[in-house]
C-alpha cells in the first residue's frame, strides 16, 4: 500500500530549503537536511544533496537498463539485439552488436560479438601495461610472455 501525506507548499518549501533550494523544480522531497529534486525541460534533470542509489527490485537482484525495455545484465545500455549477450555484469549494444563485461570471485571477463580494439589515448600513440603502472612501450609486459613453443621473458 503506497501512502501519501501532502503537505502545504510553505511546509514543504521549509523542508526543502533547509537541505537545498531544491523547491522551484517539477518534484522535490526532503527531510530538512538532504533533498532530492526533478526538473523537466528539454532533458530531465535528477538531483540530490547526497549519492543516488539505484537499487532495482530493492535487494540486489534487479537490472538496470538505459535504453533497454528489459534488460537482461545489471547495467545494461542499449539494445543487445540477437547477440546473446546477459552477463550478468554490464552489457552495452547498439541493436547488432555487443559487448560485455563479467566479474567473478576469479576472473573478469570481456567479450564482445566483433573485434575488441584497445586505443589508448585514442590516437595510436598510447601504451598498454600489463603487470606495469608505468608502461614505457606500445605493450609492455613486467613477466613471461607464453607463446606456443617459444618462451620470452
């Protein structure tokens, strides 16, 4: 049972302020400390004297969809389309392709439906570390690299 108590607008406003100057928007609520408001024009507006917490379903099974009717992975933005993408972690598709990530107790796991390209700094003149903060080349590895019948350190 959802139950609304509406307050006076001088009441509210004095709720309101006491947080913000949250009580010009569309929607506002507050508790005289923090507030949280909404405001539509062109785009809508959320915001909040505090962190916003998404919590759907209210005990952590729910997912998230940004553009998505039913989303399928905790965060998913976008269509997955026929990709066969639900990770279960975060899933991003534009209707024909996908991508994913997935975190388990002992892996992360990247897939995608086509290519995966790394492009540091977005310009072909960044470096990849693996095992390093501080890469000094275009792939630079700090252990040994596996190669089938070949050993590099």
């Amino acid at each position: 049972m959802l139950v609304l108590e509406l307050q006076s607008h001088k009441q509210t406003a004095n709720r309101l302020n006491g947080a913000t100057n949250f009580a010009t928007n569309d929607f506002a609520i507050g508790n005289g400390i923090n507030a949280m408001a909404i405001l539509q024009s062109n785009s809508t507006t959320i915001g909040a004297t505090t962190d916003i917490i998404l919590c759907p379903r209210n005990d952590g099974t729910g997912s998230l969809g940004i553009n998505a009717l039913s989303p399928v992975s905790k965060l998913q933005i976008g269509s997955l389309g026929t990709t066969g993408f639900a990770c279960n972690g975060l899933a991003v598709g534009n209707g024909l392709n996908a991508m994913g990530i997935y975190q388990s107790n002992t892996t992360t796991l990247i897939g995608s439906s086509n290519d995966i390209v790394l492009k540091p700094r977005n310009n072909g003149l960044g470096r990849v570390g693996i095992k390093t903060n501080t890469p000094a080349y275009p792939l630079d590895v700090q252990d040994f690299v596996v190669f089938p019948q070949i050993n590099y350190s």
